[in-house]
C-alpha cells in the first residue's frame, strides 16, 4: 500500500515482458516435443493444449458491488489538512472509511506496464488484498460529499489506462493460438526438411499454359474445461504424396469460378442435376493440371466421390456436390466426404447448390451449425461469403486433419 504523491498498483516488471514469457514457455514446450510427436498430433489439439494456461484471465472490477467499512487509527499531524490546529510529531485518532472494490480474474496484470501504464495519483491509501482493490480515505471533515468525491477522484485515477491494459491483454489473448499453430507448422516443416522429406510431400500439380479457362472471371461465464495433452501412436512418420496448399487454393478458386457462372446463367443451368453440374466442373478442372487427373463418380474407400484429383496413383484432393436440403442432409454429406475419405486425403471440398429462394439462410445455418458437427475442429479465414474454410478430424483419428471447404451456388428456381 502507498500513499501520496504517485499511487501505482505495479509490481515490478513490463506487460511486454509478461506476453514475452508466456510465448517463451510455449515455444520452449513445442521443442520438447521429439519428431514423430510433432510430425503425427493433430496441429489444433496440441496449440490448444498449449495456450489453455497462457492467456491473461483479465480482472473486471465490479464497481456494482463496491461496499464500505471503517477503523479507526492514529494519524500523524503531518498528514493533516493545514486548517487543522495539531502538533508536529504527534499522532491523532481518527476514523478511516475504506472503500472495497471487488474484483474477479488476476488484478496483479495491471502491475505491469502497458503503453501508457496503470496508475492511480492523490492523497489517499490505495491497496490490494485478496478480493479487493481497497480506497482509504481518512474522515477528517466528518463530511460525507467529501467523503464521496475523494472516493470518485480515486475512481477515476483507477479507470484512467485501465481500458488501454485490457486492450493490449485482449490481443495478448486472441492471437496466441494462431502463435502455438505458426509455430508448431514451423517445427514441423524444419523436421521435414532436415529429413530431406519435403520431395516426396508436395505434389508437383502445375497449371498448364495457354489453357483455356472456360468459366474464369475477374479476381455467462462457465468453468473451464481442462485440456489434456493429445496422444500420439505412431511409432513413426510416413511421409505420404499430399496437394500443396497453393495448388488446393488454385483448384477451389477455379471451382468458384465455375459456380460463379452458374449463377451468371441461370436460365442455362435452371434444369441441371448434380451430375451435370459436377461435369461441368470437371471439363474445367481436368485440362488444367499438367500432373494428375480429375474424374467423376470414382471409388474411394467407402462409395463413389463425384470430384477425384489424382497425383499418380494416390489421391489427393476430393469434392463432393450436392443440392441444398437443410442442416439435416447437410450433416449427412459431411459424413458422406468423411467415410470417402483415407489418412491420405487431406483437402477436400463440399460444393453445394441452393435452389432456395433466400440464399443468406443457407450461409447463416452454414455458419451456426457447422461447428456443432461432432468431426468439426475449428474454422479457418473465411475467403468470400460463398466460400467458408473449415478443419475437420477422421472418424477413426482425432489427430489426423483434414481440410473442407464449403462453397455456395445460388441456382434458384426459375419455373
């Protein structure tokens, strides 16, 4: 507790150097990790795992609750105001009245700098016990208003940068998953690279030159729940052939062009199946990969996928096309694309058609409900309103990943 002159509720130590720890204690866990751990968990599970005990759980203080209490002490005649006839060096009884604050979450963050501080100035005893921040304020005056706007000055000093520390938590906060993710991708792709494994990882699908591109266009609060590191029980990585991220982005942005001139021609595709609408897409995927092949209705693990891209003999990317019908069958064809799927195949994409007169009710159940899917891992940046980016896991293997991209084709009814 201080009083007079500059009343701060800093330990020593900077806010920076507090997200500088943390960070370190993330990264130091991933290096503990040995190779085939890194190689095999599943991405999202260990970054979550890893960030569950590092975000800053940032105090609200609840004015709302603010209650008061008094003692009386001995004052020394130094700290009295100069109207008051006392002796030097002598001490007098009077009451103190103590405001308490009550807080929830960690209030000793503010001990730490952010860019403008946290500070609180006057002539009053500020303090900090175990569920308050406390406000003394000695009665001098025996005069109530006085009493108050003490308190309120106070106050006022408490709130002053106490907005600009939970800003700089907050995105503290918001970006260490992203942080655990980048960082355990690096790791992953420095062990690669170390085994001389990137070859055989990236499959060489290049588009052809001078292609003609048909249908191109221009471009309360709860408890937490505790998480427990993920298992892994491979005893070793087998590198598998797997669709670059570029070429997978180059083939749904051709996919999205094509549905794109759906919608520009509805009169041309009012009557069109899914099996026409699916050719369609194939004529334009097909002729313009240099390695690989697309086809239609081809047999993978458990049924027929209506887009199968292949590099070689070992699949790489799959679609599945269907016509909207509400949450219900939408969950159903997740279900359909996962059971196709093999450890293999790990970007994929559902392509929906929606003869729905109002088409934002398709991407707001899309939106909501996809993440209620028992498979569902996160969602990643959303490209366009059309086209959303979702992480799922494989029934038989929560650690191993899969890409799904949803994209939506407004082909409404024109009879």
């Amino acid at each position: 507790m201080y009083r007079n002159g500059e009343i701060k509720l800093y330990r020593e130590g900077d806010l920076g150097a507090v997200f500088q720890n943390r960070y370190q204690q993330i990264l130091t866990e991933i290096q503990s990790k040995d190779d085939n751990y890194i190689l095999n968990v599943s991405e999202s599970e260990f970054a979550e795992y890893l960030i569950q005990n590092k975000k800053i759980e940032f105090p609200k203080l609840l004015f709302e609750e603010v209650y008061i209490d008094k003692y009386e002490k001995e004052i020394p005649a130094e700290w009295f105001p100069g109207s008051f006839d006392v002796y030097s060096g002598k001490k007098y009884k009077r009451d103190v009245i103590i405001y308490h604050i009550p807080f929830s979450g960690d209030i000793y963050i503010l001990a730490n700098r952010a860019v403008s501080g946290f500070s609180i100035s006057g002539s009053t005893t500020v303090g900090v016990d175990n569920e308050s921040i406390t406000v003394e304020i000695v009665n001098y005056y025996n005069d109530p208003e006085k009493i108050k706007s003490a308190f309120s000055e106070q106050k006022r000093y408490i709130l002053s940068d106490y907005d600009t520390v939970q800003k700089d938590c907050k995105s503290f906060n918001d970006g260490l998953l992203e942080f655990a993710l980048k960082h355990i991708r690096e790791r992953k792709n420095k062990i690669l690279q170390t085994n001389d494994l990137m070859a055989s990882l990236g499959v060489p699908l290049k588009m052809k030159k001078d292609v003609s591109t048909t249908f191109s266009v221009p471009k309360p609060e709860l408890r937490k729940k505790i998480k427990i590191e993920p298992k892994v029980y491979e005893d070793k990585f087998n590198p598998e052939p797997t669709l670059s991220f570029e070429d997978y982005q180059e083939i749904l942005r051709i996919i999205n062009d094509v549905g794109k001139n759906f919608e520009r021609m509805p009169s041309t595709y009012n009557n069109k199946g899914e099996e026409d609408l699916r050719d369609h897409i194939l004529l334009t995927l097909d002729p313009n990969f240099e390695y690989g092949s697309a086809s239609g209705e081809t047999f993978n693990k458990r049924g027929k996928t209506d887009i199968l891209l292949k590099y070689k003999s070992d699949v790489v990317f799959i679609a599945e096309c269907k016509f909207w019908g509400g949450k219900t069958q939408y969950f159903k064809t997740f279900d359909q694309l996962i059971s196709y799927l093999t450890y293999r195949d790990s970007k994929t994409a559902l392509v929906i058609f929606s003869r729905n007169k109002e088409i934002s009710k398709v991407f707001t159940t899309i939106e909501i409900e996809t993440k209620n899917h028992p498979n569902f891992v996160r969602e990643e940046r959303q490209t366009a309103p059309n086209w959303r980016n979702f992480i799922f896991h494989l029934e038989e293997d929560s650690n191993r990943e899969i890409n799904i991209a949803v994209l939506v084709f407004h082909l409404p009814n024109l009879n």
